[in-house]
C-alpha cells in the first residue's frame, strides 16, 4: 500500500469521481423518467406489460462491452464518445426501472384512483395529482436501485477508454498496484452512497405523507384525538 | 330531481347488471336504494354521475339528460361520498377537502375558509386540518369524506355505502349527524345501502332492488313496513322473522311504567312508555322528514 499516492494524485481522483458523476447521474433522471410512462402503460395493459418486461429483460442480458461497441455502431458515432456510456447506462437503467415503475403503478389502490375520478378529476389531473404521487414509495425504491446499479456499472466504460472511477482499476490491474484499485472501490461505493442520500431526501421532501404514515402506523397514539363534541 | 327512464345496463361478457329500471328522484329528499349485492344499486347510482353509462335508456337531471353532459365538468358538480371514504392519502385533510373547489378554480384562499366552515359542519376540529387520512380514526375519515362531498355545495349528493365500514356506534352517529346536516341544507341525496335499518332511519323514500336492479317496491318506510309488497322485502326488512312485529313482553316485569318490548322471537328489542298501563302515542315525523315546505322546488335537484 502507498498511502502516499493519495495524497499526490487528490487532482486526479476528485476529477474522476466529477466524471463519475457526469456520466451516472443522467443515464439514472432519463431511465426514471422514461421508466414512468412505459411502467403507466405495462400496468394498465397486460400485453404491454409482458412485452416492455420481456424487453427489459433482454437489454439487461446484453453484456455491458458488447452493448458499448454496439451502441456507437448503431447510433453511427464515435466509439470513444462518452455519450455512448450514457446511452448504454440508459438502457440498462429503463430496463431495470421499467419493471419498478409497472409494479408502482400496478399498485396504487384501485379506490383512491376510482374515488379521484368519481370526484372529478380529468385522466391528466389524476395522473399527475393521484397515480404519479401514490407510485412514488415504490418508484424511489426502484430508482434506488438503479442508481447503485448504475454507479458501479459505468466503471465498465474505462474499458473503451471513457474517464470514470474504473480508470483506476484499469490502472491497478496493469501496474499491479494494490492501492489504485483501493482508491477506486471505496470511490465508487462513496459515489454510490451519497447518489442514495440524495435520493432519499428527495423522496422525504416529495413524499412527507409517506414518513407521517409510516409513524402513525408505528404509534397508534397519534390516532388517538380528544373525542369531538363526544364524537370521535 | 333525477329521473331514470328504462335504463339497461348489460356488460360486454353479457351479464345484465341492470335491467329496464325506472325511478324518479324527488329533489331536496334523501332516497336510499337499498338491496343485496348484486342488486345493481351502486351500478344505478354510478350512472347519475357517468362513472357508468347505461347501454340503453336515459338518466335526466332536471330534464337534462346527463349523456349530454362532460363527465368530468358533471362529476364536479356532484357529491360524491364512499365507502372507506376515498380520500387522497397522500393530502392532509384541508387538502382533501378542497380538491374539487380548486379543480373548479376557486382561489386557495376561498376554498381554505370553506373547507374549516365545513370541518365544523360535519364536526371535525380545526386542529385535524394538517392531518393525514391515516392518522384519523375511520368515523373521523368518513367525516371528512361528508365534507369533502359537500366542498362545491353541489344540490345532489351520492353517497355509497359510506357508513358500512365503520363500528355500529360511530356509524349510528354519523347517520345522526347525516340528519341533521341535511335538515340545514336539504340536499338531493342518493343514498346506496345493504342495511335496511339504515334505509328506514334515513329514507324519505326507500326504494327496495333486487339482483338486475328489479325495483321490489318503493315508498316510504311506513309504507313498506307496514306493507311488505313481496315475501322477498318481507324476509329482507325482517318482517317474516317476526323482527318488526313487537309485543309487550309479559313476563318481564315493568320497570317504573316502562314495560320491555319483544320480538316475534321472544327477544327483547326495547322499552316502551306505558304510563298507569297506557301506550302512548308518538309524533310519527322523523326529524329528516320535516323539511316539507322545501319539497315542491322543482328544477333544483
């Protein structure tokens, strides 16, 4: 170990995880938002819902190398490009999250839906004041997911010579040096770590609702009220 | 007033829900279609406010049939009450409350001093305003429900089973409270429910379906009562198992000069006033069927 090296190369390991970050979180924003009108369709029609599945599926088994030499030999760009990462960690983040956002979707309560549209609520309003919230517990724990997913898989990229956090552990590999390698992991699962505490924040600061039930559930206390009237 | 002329309403693997039902609904009154499940009283409720449209036949408010109406604008128009309330869990009861005014565009600040005028109505206090519906108690969500139904002061309000989920006390106090919020306003209320003594203590007029929405019979509670049209309402209203017909239990003693009333079963049911061994006569006008100078205002349902 070369605790040293550390310390001398703090430049390169603070622009890498920059990097990192750049090329990660887009593919996991564009995956979730693209995930929400696939996953609305899959969980209101059953043949959508096998199809995008089974789609899913698929670009999820395309091994990551194969999918980044595919992806610039489909779309006609440079192989180098790191748009093409950004394509491909798309994809696999939708593939992922397609699944998610269907099972979201699929369950917020038939009532709640029937009672916003006994009400008056238009299809538009309902979707966005009704179903998009109430999917949103089960969307955070999807994004989630793919956000770790998404992080640890970008380092592939280094392999066609895209900048990221797996540059050390090409690195490491070839100069056979422990630490790089060291530097990079506990890199990535920083990278990782604070992507997921971003993440939960926005789901409280979204969601509030979501938390306050949780405690009422936990502590029946917080239904009991002084009787009204002498109802209750 | 609403009126239903032959209304059909079959599905598309074939079974009839509704058949060939007529009925007029009287504005200002409370009329509880009350039935079994599968007697289609929710379905023929749901065609006042297009939830269902019929496949054949009209439903006409005020002469106006609602085919012709966008469901969306005739929804915010009406109140609608259900079971489990239906509110909007992730909204705090002021929220729920003013949902549809804000849809309709009225201004937060209005539809907010609205919504607390109608928390007291239906008896909730101020402080559960910022509340979710699942940190109150379910007759407390109900109560919400009622003032959420009654946000747009619409003139019908359909109201779903809204009581059946709750405990037989905090339902009997919400059916009071149902009462007594229609003796002030005199809404035309549509009211769907499987307990006959729910549709007796509330109906002006009960109307009484069987499976396919087949009217048995209608009329007031007395009326039916006191004149079963079928063996089916009989069993239904509890006549035949001697359920209504009460007598003076003889060997209870009198309490005071109060003597214990039996069923036809011999099980007590309650307590009668015979002053010096006399019945007295009671005032056969329930309170919700007093707001008789409002009956004849047709063209406001």
């Amino acid at each position: 170990m070369d605790w040293g090296w550390i310390g001398r190369n703090l430049d390169l390991i603070g622009g890498r995880v920059l990097e990192h970050v750049a090329l990660t979180a887009p593919p996991i924003v564009i995956g979730l938002v693209l995930s929400i009108p696939l996953g609305y369709w899959a969980s209101r029609s059953r043949v959508a819902r096998s199809i995008l599945l089974v789609l899913g599926n698929i670009v999820y088994t395309i091994p990551a190398i194969a999918l980044l030499v595919l992806v610039p030999v489909l779309l006609g760009g440079a192989i180098l490009d790191p748009v093409n990462l950004v394509i491909a960690l798309t994809l696999y983040a939708l593939a992922l999250m397609v699944r998610s956002a269907a099972d979201a979707f699929a369950a917020v309560p038939h009532d709640v839906v029937s009672s916003a549209t006994s009400i008056g609520y238009s299809a538009w309003q309902r979707f966005f004041a009704v179903e998009l919230p109430l999917a949103g517990p089960v969307l955070l724990a999807g994004i989630r997911v793919v956000s770790v997913s998404t992080v640890s898989l970008a380092s592939v990229g280094a392999l066609t010579g895209i900048e990221n956090l797996g540059s050390f552990f090409i690195d490491a590999f070839q100069r056979q040096f422990l630490t790089e390698a060291l530097v990079g992991i506990v890199a990535v699962l920083v990278v990782a770590a604070v992507f997921d505490v971003v993440l939960q924040l926005l789901g409280r600061l979204l969601m509030p609702w979501n938390r306050r039930n949780r405690r009422a559930a936990e502590n029946p206390a917080l239904l009991r009220t002084p009787p009204i009237g002498g109802v209750a | 007033m609403i009126e239903f002329r032959s209304v059909s309403k079959t599905y598309q693997d074939g079974t009839a829900a509704v058949e060939d039902f007529s009925l007029e609904i009287p504005a200002r009154r409370i009329t509880v279609l009350v039935g079994s499940s599968g007697s289609g009283k929710t379905t023929v409720m749901r065609m006042i406010n297009r939830m269902v449209d019929p496949t054949s036949g009209t439903v006409e408010i005020d002469g106006v049939d609602v085919a012709t109406r966008e469901p969306v604008q005739l929804r915010r128009g009406i109140g609608y009450i259900m079971q489990n309330s239906g509110l909007l869990p992730h909204r705090s009861v002021l929220d729920n409350i003013t949902t549809v005014p804000r849809l309709t565009g009225v201004s937060k600040a209005d539809a907010r001093r609205r919504a607390f005028e109608l928390m007291e109505v239906v008896g909730l206090e101020r402080s559960l305003a910022d509340r979710y519906p699942s940190q109150l108690s379910g007759g407390q969500q109900q109560r919400v429900g009622v003032a959420r139904g009654l946000a747009v002061d619409p003139n019908i309000l359909l109201m779903d089973e809204p009581f059946s989920a709750v405990d037989p006390i905090v339902r009997d106090e919400l059916q009071q409270e149902v009462l007594r919020i229609q003796a002030e306003l005199a809404k035309t209320i549509v009211f769907v429910s499987h307990d006959i003594d729910e549709a007796f203590l509330l109906g002006d007029q009960v109307v009484v379906l069987e499976r396919g929405g087949h009217i048995v019979q209608q009329g007031t509670p007395t009326e039916i009562l006191a004149n079963p049209a079928t063996d089916f309402v009989a069993t239904f209203i509890g006549a035949e198992r001697g359920k209504r017909r009460l007598v003076v239990s003889d060997s209870t003693p009198a309490i005071g000069d109060d003597r214990v009333l039996v069923d036809g079963g011999g099980y007590p049911v309650g307590i009668i006033a015979a002053p010096g061994g006399r019945l007295e006569a009671g005032n056969p006008n329930p309170k919700s069927r007093s707001v008789s100078n409002k009956t004849d205002q047709a063209g406001d349902a």
